[in-house]
C-alpha cells in the first residue's frame, strides 16, 4: 500500500487536490483509503465518500490535532492495509504552523494557495520546508507574475521540493501530480518510523484543563515573553 | 563559485554580493548580521535549541541552503535557449491516432481553435508537462528535437511555460511599479530599475488609457492588467513559451501585444476564437475529441480579409469610444 501524508492551511484547497487526484488514481481501476483529520466538524468525509473510497474521519476535539495524528496514524496505516487499499491518503490542517505530520521515507505533500499571501511561506514551519512535494493552489485567480513570486518563495523555504501547480476546480495539474503519488513508498505498517520534526510541547497546567489567569496558576512547561 | 567557496566567505561579503543567502537565513526566522566570520561559522554556532523552535534542524538547513544557492546561481545563468518545440502527436478519446509532427519557432503564433470540452486545456497542459506519452493523450513533447530534460518539469528555475489566464485579479496591494519590482528581484534580473521602468512603458502603450507606476495595481481596469502582464510576461519572464487564454477585446491594443511577444522571441500559443486574433496567427490547431484534427496555415486570401476584420473592429471601438464619452448613436 502506498502512503502519503497531504497537510496545509485551512481552506488552502487540500480536499479538492486530494479529489482530483482520486479520480486520476480511480481511472487507473485502484482502490483508495482516505483518513481525514480535523479538529471540531468536517464534512469533507462525505465529499470522499461520494467519490466511493473508503473514508475515516479523525477529530480531535480538545487534544492537540497533530498529537492526536501521530497517537493514530499507525492505527490508520493497518486499518488501510487491511482493507486492502492500494493507495492511502491522510489528510489533515496544520494549525500552529509549527507542526507537521510528515513522516520520514513516507512521501509528504503541503498544499498552499497563491491567496495566502507572498510573507505566508515563510511562517509556516516543517510541514511545509520538510515536505517532498508543495502543491500551490488557485492559481487561476491570480496573475503569472504574483504565481511566480509566491512559487519563488516557497522555493526560498524549501528549496529541494518538487514545488506544482495544481487546480482543485477544473483538475489542472492533477494528473501530472498524481503520477508522483505513483511513486510514493509502498509500506505495510509505520511501526518504528519517526517524524520528520518533533512537534510542539505543552504540558502545562492549562493543558489540563486550567482556566484561570495568573502567575500562581501556571505550573509546568511554561514559557515567558521578553517584556524589557 | 560553488556552496562550498560560499561556505569559507566572511558574512559581510556574502551578505552584499549574494544577498538572497540573507532573504533564506531571515526566512526561516533566523538573525543575520554583517561579520568577519564565514558562513561555515556562522551555521556551525547556531543553537540546536532555537533552531528546534524555528522549526527546522542543523541538516535540513544546510541541504536547503546548497540547494537554495545552486537553484540562485543557475538562475544568473542564461537559459538554454529553445530553438523549437516539437509535438509528437498521439490519440484522440476514442483512441484515433494523430497524425501529427508540428514544429513551433520562436517568434511564431499558434492559435488553438475548439468547443469547450474539446481538449484544448489537456494539449497545453501535454506541453507544459513536456509529455513523453505518460499523459491520456500519448502525445510527446521535444525541445531543440531531443527528449527533453527533467529540469523542465520540475524546477521553478526552467519553468518552460508562463501563462496568460483569462481571469486576473491581483491580490497583492502594491502600486504597479512595486509589484514589477517585486517580480523582478524574484527573478534576480540585472538592472531592475531599467527592466521595471521599460515594462511599465511597454505596459502604457498597449493600454488604452494610460497609467502611473505609483497607481495600485488593484485599481487598474482589465485592458491595463492585461497589458502590464503582457509586457511583464515579454520581458521579464524567463519561460520561452506563452500560453494565453483569449485577449479579450477591450482597453488594450492586441496586435501590439502579439507584436510584443513575438520581438521578445516567445513561442506564442493562444487558445481564442476571435477571428482577428486567429488570422493574425502563423497557424491554426483545430481540437476536436481530446485530438488535433487539423493544422491550418493562414492562407493568404485570409490574411487579406484581416483588413476588412480590421476595418469592421476599428467602427466598433469608435462606436465604443462615442458612448464613453456619453454620445447618442442615432447615427453609426
């Protein structure tokens, strides 16, 4: 089974690259697995569900998103396996911009919109400048010169990606990307495989459950500002 | 000049000859100032601690940065020229071979005629992918008549294909003479200032109405949009081909346009169905069925009804111009 990891800002379009790539995939008779992560809600299981590939909806409510990812990507991998995909896809948001899904030896996709803005590259950490692949979207409603300038900054933060432009509306690029999904590593289970980067640490009291602000209620891995 | 000489020069003279190393260190979050030490020092000191909350490792900044400095430097190079680019034809959706070897030139136009639907986005896009029969239409692509290198898929550097869409919005809030200079630093060009300011003069002589380098870019009217890409695309862009979807006809001069790709030696092709457009090209690709059908070469009986075209259009813009300026066309 080949696995992939697919990240990217919220609204960045990854659901709909992910589709167009299912289809091209689909037309080549293979059979799909699709695990999305979110946080509170997502509808976007249904939108897979009507493409007819096997979908599992992951939220993680009040638990950091991608520490709730790496407590079940495993799980996820198995689950895949045994349903005999071919092909499965994990889809989820990157919401800090310090986190990241990536896995090493396992091909790993960021999907970026040209809208987000030229400065967006640079603020999002390893799930983007760890990622093999970044695919920039929407590039129909912006000019050459703005997709030239944001494609030169992505290059900036990550400049051994395969950087593509890809349509999630009319699927323009997506059969060129999905012959790198063709590509990616054939796996069985993740078992003993590491992140690519390590993913941000709380552990403070108000990752229990703590509400109150104020010196005498932070207890654990706590961090100041430079006031001076 | 190689990564590794970059690596044993001092900050102060890296930072004032390669300043894009300064715009990679800063964009990962990292401080940078202009010192005796060498580059080696300066990535040998950096904290693994502050690194880890930036988000990237010692390695992975390192790679980047070699990486980032041979895609610079290949940049500063110039680019292969393209002499020809060669379709190869393949099938059509029911499977019906093309029988096909079409040549294109710099300089040339080629215009890409069919109903929607018909496959003309799927035979710029075999070109853009400089398809080797792996797209659904088998077609393959050669540049300079050889099978064509991997950089040209792949890397931002050698992007073979700059595109023209038909819808163009800006989405960054800058006066137009900023955003030329932004895409120009982007593209490491020599003499900015003189390539941003004979862009922007191009720009105004294909606009209708004219405009200011310090108007927003997001105040511009379509014609003027159109126009200022035209010229940033002729002149600043590296990429040897130009896909264009449709000029629509309206505040910006076309036939300047086209005469301003083809001076600046880019392999036009544009999808259109306006008939001025379509003669004013060296040739015609009909796209039926996922298939080129037909190839047809401007004859000259057609180039003589350009004029005419011409002459009809020229009464329209007239008429166009009457109600602008809030005249009645009782009489026409």
């Amino acid at each position: 089974m080949r696995f992939l990891t697919v990240s990217g800002p919220p609204s960045s379009g990854k659901t709909s690259v992910i589709l167009r790539v299912i289809e091209a995939l689909q037309a080549r008779q293979k059979r799909i697995g699709v695990v999305k992560f979110d946080c509170l809600l997502t509808e976007d299981d249904q939108r897979y569900a009507k493409k007819g590939v096997l979908v599992k909806k992951g939220l993680s409510g009040a638990l950091c998103p991608d520490h709730y990812f790496v407590s079940n990507i495993e799980a996820c991998v198995t689950w895949g396996h045994e349903n005999d995909c071919e092909y499965l896809i994990s889809e989820s948001a990157g919401l800090c911009n310090r986190c990241s899904p990536h896995i090493q030896e396992i091909t790993a996709i960021c999907v970026i919109d040209n809208l987000s803005g030229t400065n967006t590259p640079r603020k999002i950490g390893p799930m983007l400048k760890s990622a093999d692949i970044v695919v920039i979207t929407k590039g129909d409603i912006v000019s050459q010169a703005e997709r030239e300038v944001f494609a030169s900054r992505v290059k900036q933060v990550n400049p051994g990606a395969v950087i593509m432009h890809v349509n999630g509306i009319t699927g323009q690029g997506a059969f060129e990307l999905t012959s790198l999904f063709e590509k990616a590593s054939d796996i069985e289970t993740l078992k003993g495989r590491k992140l690519r980067f390590s993913m941000p640490a709380a552990l403070c009291s108000y990752c229990l459950g703590e509400t109150r602000i104020g010196e005498e209620y932070q207890t654990g891995n706590v961090r100041k500002m430079d006031m001076e | 000049m190689n990564y590794d000489d970059l690596l044993q020069t001092s900050m102060r003279e890296l930072l004032a000859q390669h300043p894009y190393i300064e715009d990679f260190l800063t964009s990962f979050g990292l401080q940078v100032t202009p010192v005796e030490r060498t580059l080696q020092a300066y990535l040998d000191d950096l904290d693994p601690d502050t690194l880890e909350d930036l988000g990237v490792d010692a390695e992975q900044l390192r790679d980047g940065l070699r990486e980032f400095i041979d895609g610079m430097l290949a940049l500063a190079d110039p680019m292969e020229r393209v002499q020809s680019l060669t379709i190869l034809g393949g099938r059509d959706k029911s499977g019906r071979g093309e029988d096909l070897e079409l040549t294109l030139r710099p300089g040339e136009v080629t215009c890409i005629v069919g109903p929607t639907g018909s496959g003309k986005s799927r035979l710029l896009a075999d070109i853009e992918w400089v398809a080797q029969g792996d797209t659904p239409t088998g077609r393959r692509i050669l540049i300079n008549d050889e099978v064509p290198d991997g950089k040209w898929r792949f890397s931002t550097e050698y992007k073979l294909v700059a595109q023209l869409s038909q819808n163009m919005n800006f989405v960054m809030d800058l006066s137009a003479e900023e955003f030329v200079t932004m895409h120009a630093e982007s593209r490491l060009v020599d003499e900015p200032e003189q390539k941003v300011a004979l862009i922007l003069e191009r720009a105004n002589q294909l606009a209708g109405e004219t405009f200011l380098p310090d108007t927003p870019v997001t105040s511009l009217s379509g014609g003027q949009s159109r126009a200022l890409m035209i010229a940033d695309m002729a002149i600043l862009s590296k990429s040897p081909i130009v896909l264009i979807d449709e000029i629509e006809n309206a505040g910006i001069d076309r036939k300047k346009a086209l005469e301003l790709l083809v001076r600046e030696e880019k392999i036009v092709l544009m999808a259109t169905h306006d008939p001025i457009l379509a003669l004013m090209g060296d040739r015609r690709l009909v796209v039926q069925n996922g298939g080129i059908a037909k190839v047809i070469v401007s004859s000259r009986a057609e180039r003589k009804n350009l004029a005419t075209l011409e002459a009809l259009d020229n009464r329209l813009l007239a008429l166009r111009n009457r109600i602008r300026l809030g005249e009645t066309l009782e009489e026409v």
